[in-house]
C-alpha cells in the first residue's frame, strides 16, 4: 500500500486515539475524582458521559461546516480543542470545571471521528478504502492501550511513600498527559494536503488533480480524476443542499442502513465497558491493582483484533464481519450476565478487621451476611459507610466480599471487545463513508454520528445507575439482548459494499428518479 496514503490517514485519525485516550483514561480518573469530589452515580455519569453530549452535536455540524471551509482546518481547530481540554481538565478545582474541560474535548472528538473517516475516503482508492479508514479505529485503541496504560503506572506508583503522587493530585496527571498527544496531532496537520472531492466540490478541479497525482500516482491517479469528473458531470452537486433532502425516496435505504448500524454501535454497551473498565473489573472483586492491570489487557486485545479487521475488510468484506462480530457481542454480554447472577458476597468479621481504612469498623453488624445479588450488598455498605467512603474503598470491600467465576466475566468481557473491534467499531465508519453520494456525505454522517453520540452519552450517564439499581447481571444481559436483535435485523438489511469506487456506490444504491 501507498506509504504516503497511510501516513495521511495515520495522521489524520489521531483524533481516534485522542478519544481512545479520553475514554480509556477518565476510567482511571473516576476512581480518585469522583470521592474527591464526593460525586453521585448521575454526577460520575455526568462527568464520564459529558463528552459524548457535547461530541453529538459537533457530529452533527462538523461535516457540513466541513463542506463549506474543509476538512483539513476543520481538523486543526480539532486539535486546538483537545489540547485546551487536557490543561483545563487537569487544572479542574470543582466538579463543574471538570465537566466543562471535558465537554470542551468532546466537541473535538466528536469532529473528529466524523471528518478523520470521511476525508480518508475520499483520498482512498476502492480496492484500500477498508483498511484506510480502519486505521481511525486501530488508532481508538491504540488510545485505549496507551490509556489503560499510563493508568496502570499513575495507579502503581501512587502508594504512601510516593509523596509526588497522592490519591488528591494523581488523577490531574492522569488527564494532563493527554497533551502530549493533542500537540503531536496539531503540529501533524500541517504536513497533510486538502482532501481532492472536496477542491472538486468546491471547484477547485486543478488543486484537486494535483493532490490526486501526489497521493496515487499519475496512473491511478488519473483514474480517481476520471471517476470524479464523471460523477459530477451530471452538474448534480451544483444544486443547493437542504437537510430534508435527505429523507428523499432516492437516499432512504442508505440512511435506514447508516442509522441502524450507528444506533447497534453504542447501544450495546462498548463505551459503558470502555469508559467504567476499572469500575466493571472492581465487581468482580480482584481488587483495584488487578482491575487497573485487566484494563491493559482489555486494550491489547482491542489492538489485535483491530488488527485482524484491517486485514479482512478488504477480503472478506463488511457485511461478514458485522454479523460474525455482532453474534459474537451478544454471545459474550450474555456470559458477563450469567457469570454476575452466580455471584455470592460476604464479608467476614476477619476480613473486616483487616480493612486500612478509618470507618471500616462501621461494617461488623454485616459481618457474615451472605448476599445473592450485588445491588442489596453495595446499597447495605453505602449505608453503613457512606457514598464517599464506599467509592473510595469499594476496590478493597468487593475483593474480600465476592465469590465469583472472575475468569468467566473476563472472557465474556475481552469476548466482547474482541468482537466489537473487528466489526462495528472500524466497520461501521467505513460504511460512513461509502454508502453516501459526495454531495451528502457530510450531512448524512454528522446526522448519523449525532444519533449515535446521543446514545453513547445516554448508556455512559446512566450506567452507574444501571449498576447501583439494576445489577450487573441485569444490565449485562440487556445489553445482550439489544445485541441479539441487531444481529438479526443486520442479516436482512445489510449490504456489501467492498470493492467499488465511491462513485459506483452512489450508482448501486441511490434510486434514480
């Protein structure tokens, strides 16, 4: 492949692994803000989903604003974002300083992970468009990788006799460092050229056949040139664009298949998971160490199967690896669900005394008490402790308190993510990117990732409700079941879309009338 292809499209979706980061730190993060701020389930979803909230609404913007000034200083501005977000978050002295940083970061990835795929496609080729625009998905876990890790050393080497990190500064540090990266991202941008359906968009047909050679080559190059110039001879991007035009009868299958794989994308639960992995891995009671470390491997895992998602989408195509990996998603959150209802919690009078922390004696009238369920447990030991002193200390409660097949909720977990990253999480932006005509391309993503960051922010705000009043098991199992549906409904609708050109997409499914 194209070297210098690839090092446009890495650059360009670094603002995958910035969010990749923002998601996979602020799981860490949670663990030490969220008592020292003394925050409630809805205020820690607040915090964590804030994000998302303000993302929806630059998904829905971005690509149009795209059209009009491009992508490429759209994307700068982007980076600008981010880097503000990570000085103000790790400067934050309240809890509304904090969720406005973050809300400041989210409109950057939510501009982003529109324009990072649309841009990609619209320099790719059509036999290397799959892998290129799944390289914004290899650099979201290559974020998370880089996150979980950075929690894990932050995590490890705040202890007692550290006295640079403590439990009140170690969290700053953790959000800080993500502006290492946002500065790297913005100097990058510079070195990139504008995309060319974009100069043809706007006129500029010289400009374009000129990115066009220095990209492909004067051979495919020509190629691209006159697939275009084809494409638009029709004079059909002359005409002006309203938003209800997308509901015209010639677009309507294509948004009916963008919605309802943006929709499955965040509805079955990958941000809740991505976002509260410390939080899921502390239920299971191995502890805050371990729970730190599984997020590590829950990233790796996310990296290789990324991976094997760039080197089958090309060949295999989209629609097998969406199916494969939705049944797969639902297989595995339906694990998570039976590995949490088997679980039992008990403390013991021993146990107890071992606690370190100072109020740990308020929970000897529960000693002994055997419970069946999670939520009658954590509710009866926030009652004896209190909010902020479970939330500070529930790492060491619900390790000593738990029997659980740990083993079985890490596979269905890592089943899950593995399933995800091969499948909607690259898939789902590369069909983004084909399945509409250049003239709406930015209008129907921005739609479509709006909906779909609408859910996102919906399923990270209310997951630590889910978790307090519903239970792990419940939750898990509908998320499950959501997964199940979509699979379902995907093997009925789901096109192929491998192989072709833009331009032959738009001829394949939009209806001429």
């Amino acid at each position: 492949m194209n070297k210098k292809l690839v090092f446009i499209a890495f650059v360009v979706s670094l603002g995958g692994f910035l969010f990749g980061f923002d998601a996979g730190i602020i799981s860490g993060v949670m663990s030490f803000a969220g008592p020292e701020f003394d925050l409630s389930d809805i205020q820690s979803g607040w915090v964590v989903s804030s994000p998302s909230f303000a993302a929806m609404f630059a998904m829905l913007f971005s690509g149009r604003l795209s059209d009009a000034i491009g992508r490429k200083k759209i994307l700068i501005f982007v980076a600008f974002l981010y880097a503000i977000s990570a000085v103000l978050s790790a400067l934050s002295t309240s809890y509304e300083m904090l969720y406005i940083a973050r809300i400041i970061g989210g409109l950057a990835f939510g501009a982003a992970l529109v324009l990072a795929p649309m841009y990609i496609a619209e320099i790719s080729s059509a036999e290397n468009r799959g892998k290129l625009v799944s390289i914004q998905q290899l650099n979201i876990v290559f974020g998370f990788f880089a996150a979980f890790l950075s929690n894990y050393f932050f995590n490890k080497y705040n202890t007692p006799e550290n006295t640079f990190l403590t439990d009140e500064n170690v969290w700053r540090w953790m959000l800080g460092v993500e502006l290492i990266p946002a500065m790297l991202y913005f100097i990058s941008l510079f070195f990139i050229p504008k995309s060319p359906r974009w100069l043809y968009l706007k006129g500029k047909h010289e400009d374009a056949k000129i990115v066009l050679v220095q990209i492909h080559g004067r051979v495919k190059g020509g190629l691209e040139i006159n697939s275009i110039e084809e494409n638009i001879s029709a004079d059909k991007y002359k005409t002006p664009l309203k938003i209800k035009d997308l509901l015209k009868r010639s677009l309507r299958f294509i948004l009916v298949v963008g919605l309802i794989v943006g929709v499955l994308q965040q509805i079955t639960g990958i941000n809740a998971v991505y976002f509260y992995a410390t939080s899921i891995f502390k239920q299971t009671g191995i502890g805050t160490d371990a729970a730190f470390s599984s997020g590590v491997l829950l990233s790796t895992i996310s990296v290789i199967f990324t991976f094997i998602a760039i080197y089958l989408i090309d060949r295999i195509g989209r629609r097998p690896l969406l199916l494969i990996g939705t049944a797969g998603i639902s297989i595995s959150l339906l694990l998570c669900a039976y590995g949490f209802n088997q679980a039992t919690y008990q403390l013991s009078q021993e146990k107890i005394n071992q606690f370190e922390f100072s109020d740990s004696k308020k929970l000897l009238p529960l000693a002994d008490k055997i419970y069946d369920n999670d939520i009658d447990f954590q509710n009866d030991i926030k009652s004896a402790l209190g909010n902020k002193a479970y939330n500070k200390n529930d790492g060491a409660i619900l390790e000593a308190a738990t029997t659980i097949n740990a083993n079985l909720i890490l596979i269905g977990i890592l089943g899950f993510i593995a399933c995800f990253a091969f499948s909607l999480g690259p898939v789902m932006w590369v069909l983004l990117s084909e399945l509409y005509p250049l003239k709406y391309r930015g209008l129907a993503i921005g739609l479509i990732a709006f909906i779909n960051s609408l859910i996102s922010s919906f399923v990270q705000l209310i997951f630590p409700w889910e978790l307090s009043n519903l239970g792990n098991a419940l939750t898990f199992f509908i998320f499950g079941s959501i997964a199940l549906i979509g699979f379902f409904i995907l093997l009925k609708i789901l096109p192929e879309t491998k192989g072709k050109s833009l331009e032959e997409l738009e001829k394949e499914f939009v209806i001429t009338t």
